[in-house]
C-alpha cells in the first residue's frame, strides 16, 4: 500500500509543469528526460551543457528538499535487482524507439495536443497497466 | 554562463515536482496501474497538475518570437503515426509495468541515494546507447546496399 496524496501530488505535477513551461520559454527546449537524457549518451550531441545542468539539478533536487523540508520522500523499490537490469534495458531501448517517456509525451506533447504524443501516451500506460496486472496478479509477482 | 545556470535551476523544479509528486517511488507508480489491487490514483493528480500548467504556460510563452537563450523554439513537428512510436511506447510500457521506474521518475530518484535507482538507469542508458546503435547499423546497411 502506499498513501494517497492528492495535494501533494497535484502539486508536485505543478511543479513538473513549470519546469516545462519554463524549459520552452528560456532553452526553447521540450522538458523530455528521454530526449536529454539520450543528447549526454555518447556520441554526445554539442548542446551538452544545458542538458547536462538540467539533470544535474534535477538529482540535486530531491536531496534539498529533503535537507530544506524534512520531509522524508517515501522511496520503495518491489523489483529484485535481475528485473531492475532487464526493465532498465527494455525501457531505454523503448523509449529510445517511441522518441519519448512520460515527460516528453505525456506531459510537453499532451499539453500541446500532438497526435504522436497521445497516441504514445495511451500506448505506454496501457501496456504498463497490462503488464502490472500479468505481473502481479497473473503470475503472483516476483 | 547564464544558459547553464537557467538549465540547472528549471533541473530542479523538475527534480522537485518529480520528488513531491510520488513519480520517483516505483512502487507509488505501480500502485497507480494497479487497478484490481492496492490502487493509489495519486498519479492523476500529478498529470493533471503537469498538463494544466504546461498546456497554459505553452500558449503564452509560444506566442513569443523565440526562446530567451536560443533563436528558436525546438518543437517536433512530425504528426504521422508510425510502427517505432507505437511498438516503442509498447515497449517502454512494459519496462515501466516490470520496474515502476520511467525516466522522468528515475533520475531525480538517482538524488535519494537508493541503489535500486542507479541500477536501473545504468540499464536504461545502455538500454539507449543499445537501441541508438542498432538503428544507426541498419541506416548505414540500407545506404550500402541503395549505393
């Protein structure tokens, strides 16, 4: 089980929005962690620096909201490490693929109604429900 | 100087959104999917909140000519759908339903300091560098052969 958390969450999704918001209006850049993540995988795209400070802050942050908040931010990880490896490739490979995650399509490509973004969306989340349910209720999990 | 300072500040929102929001605890995201067990619908609320903000904000700041630090905005303009969208989201899906980790999540979890988190993006980076590799061999095989 894990606690419901509207606000928080609600909030939080703001904040992920403004991020967005203000990646476009400075960088004129799509707030998608696959898209930045792949431009700091060798051979490295010659934009590096932005992308390389954005991830930068974006690791940094959880730690200072923690020291600055106290607020202890639930961490819990139900995959045995075998799986972490195998979902960690199959992820990369996919969104690599799909030219986008859940940043990058679900939120910047959704907001701006773009056909590919939405269908991407309504693929990922359903085959990630499909496979949850195979994983956790089909086979009785890990 | 000040393009790389912008960059890791609006990193920390992000980082900070995804933290609060409960996206960088797997087993919060799984929960979400998880409709016929321990259903946690928390996750809405953090689309909700993200698409509001960011559909809002778009409209105001594309309207402007260009970027502050760019000459201009870098938006995809491809519509079609396409076999690697669709099989590649599917893909991911699967990943994201095996490990409750999506990139956006997993990133700012790196900063919680769990191992799990760093496991995870190592795969996914070799996941990238993997798939990145492997299109750019066949692009290379298909213009020999069209040569």
């Amino acid at each position: 089980m894990t606690e419901f958390t509207p606000w928080l969450s609600l909030a939080g999704g703001g904040l992920i929005g403004l991020a967005a918001v203000l990646l476009m209006a400075f960088h004129g850049r799509i707030a998608g962690m696959t898209g930045i993540l792949s431009g700091l995988v060798p051979p490295f795209s010659n934009d590096w620096g932005w992308r390389a400070a954005f991830l930068v802050g974006a690791i940094a942050a959880p730690a200072l909201v923690v020291i600055s908040s106290g607020y202890a931010i639930p961490f819990e990880s139900p995959t045995p490490a075998p799986w972490l490896i195998v979902g960690g490739l199959v992820v990369g490979v996919g969104v690599y693929l799909g030219s986008g995650c859940t940043s990058g399509h679900g939120v910047c490509g959704m907001a701006r109604l773009s056909p590919r973004s939405i269908v991407a969306t309504l693929t990922f989340m359903a085959f990630t429900a499909l496979t949850v349910f195979i994983i956790r209720h089909l086979i009785g999990g890990f | 100087m000040a393009r790389i300072l912008s960059a890791l500040a609006i990193g920390l929102v992000f980082g900070a959104g995804i933290a609060l929001s409960g996206m960088a605890n797997p087993a919060k995201v799984l929960n979400f999917f998880d409709f016929f067990g321990t259903w946690d619908p928390s996750l809405a609320f953090v689309m909700g909140g993200a698409l509001i903000v960011t559909a809002i904000g778009y409209l105001f700041v594309l309207r402007r000519n260009a970027p502050v630090f760019d000459r201009l905005f870098h938006l995809p303009t491809r519509r079609d759908i396409d076999m690697p969208l669709v099989a590649g989201s599917a893909i991911f899906g699967i990943g994201w339903g095996i490990t409750g980790f999506c990139p956006g999540g997993a990133i700012p979890a790196l900063g919680l300091g769990h191992g799990d988190a760093w496991l995870f993006v190592g795969a996914m980076t070799a996941g990238i560098a993997l798939a990145r590799l492997a299109r750019q061999t066949l692009a290379t095989r298909a213009s020999i052969r069209a040569a």
